[in-house]
C-alpha cells in the first residue's frame, strides 16, 4: 500500500536557530513525543519532548542542544510494517519522512499507520489464527503454507512471532471452515500447535483417553 497520501505538515519543523520556547510550545499543543529539525529542508534530527521539557532557560537557541538530537526517519515508500517498527524502536509517536534525495517531505502519525494497519485483510478478515513451534533447523516457511493450503485453507498471512535458540514460533493467519484438519496435519509433520482452540479433536481425545485412564486406575 503507498503511503504517501498519509504524510503530513500540519506540525511545521523547526530550526537550530529557534527558541526552546518555541519547542516546548509545540509539545504543550500537539501531543506528540518528537518533533523535527531541519535546515534547508534536510533533516538534521529530532527532539525528544522529555529533553526539551526539562530545558529551564526558555531563551536559549535550539543549537545549544544539537548533542540531544535523535537521528531516525522513514523513507517516503516505506510499508505499514516497516513504519510499525520504527515508531517501536525509537519509541515514537511520530516519523519524519524523506524522499530519495534526503529531502524531508513531512511526517507519519502512530495513529494514522495503526489504522491502516488495522483496517488490512490480516487483521480485518475473520478468520482462525495458530500459532506454532518447532525446530529452527526443520521448520519450513513454505511447507506450512502448503500444509494450510493443501487442506483448504486461505492464507492471509504467516509471521515469526518468537524466535529462540532451537525454536521457531510462527503466527498464521487464514480462512478455513476445517482447522482440525490443519492443526492435525500440522501435527504430523512435527508442529507443534502453541495456541488453545476451541474443539480441537486432538486435544479433545487426549482430554477422553486421560478421564479413561484416570478412572482405569481408580478400580
């Protein structure tokens, strides 16, 4: 999806040349948790509102504080889900924007890309989610999406949500009236099924063979 038509200008980067004072008005009036520098329309960095905020003398220029500057920005073709990581590792609610040549164009909102995001047929579909484990060195992307899709099912998406030293954890996602018949093909090749479902039949007979057992013992 393009997500140029998501950018926006509507909080006007500042200078190195500006008063803090004038930082600190801006994150008094947009609840935001940076904002821009830039000069001759490059980016030079931006501002935290903790840094700015604890600034006591309103007067001094912006420069004074160019060591507290964070670097991170998004390029213009950048998708929803490299957006979604940016914002988490520089713990931001806003993404400044550049073009190829470095240029800034403006920003991304949080809220904006998590509307987006949400609004996709991965997330917006009904549909059955597993989530999966096995080996790291016997696990294969492919072999799960063939599985799914060998016994009916419409993929929507496959992620790996965990990954350990010898295991792998993959998120899927797809539309299927038979996820009994994926789980237990899943099972045979060796996946193990981490997440709990409602009338899972082979959860269900190790349920019945246990009661059995159980009461086999108790004679």
């Amino acid at each position: 999806m393009n997500m140029n038509e998501y950018i926006l200008e509507e909080i006007k980067p500042l200078c190195l040349k500006d008063a803090v004072k004038s930082a600190q008005k801006i994150f008094e009036n947009y609840p935001i948790t940076h904002f821009p520098v830039i000069e001759n329309n490059k980016l030079l960095g931006s501002f935290g509102e903790d840094d700015i905020q604890t600034i006591e003398n309103k007067e001094d220029r912006l420069s004074t504080y160019a060591h507290l500057l964070h670097s991170f920005y998004a390029d213009e073709k950048a998708t929803v889900l490299e957006l979604l990581k940016k914002f988490a590792d520089n713990d931001a609610n806003i993404i400044p924007v550049l073009n190829e040549f470095k240029d800034y164009l403006g920003y991304f909102d949080l809220r904006d890309v998590l509307d987006v995001f949400s609004t996709s047929p991965f997330m917006f579909e009904q549909s059955e989610t597993l989530i999966i484990a096995k080996q790291k060195n016997d696990y294969s992307m492919s072999q799960i999406v063939q599985i799914i899709e060998s016994n009916g099912g419409k993929l929507l998406g496959v992620y790996i949500s965990e990954k350990k030293l010898d295991m792998i954890q993959v998120t899927v996602k797809f539309i299927s009236k038979e996820i009994n018949e994926i789980m237990q093909s899943l099972r045979r090749y060796d996946y193990k099924i981490i997440s709990i479902h409602e009338n899972d039949l082979y959860l269900e007979d190790l349920k019945n063979r246990s009661e059995y057992l159980q009461k086999y013992l108790e004679i």
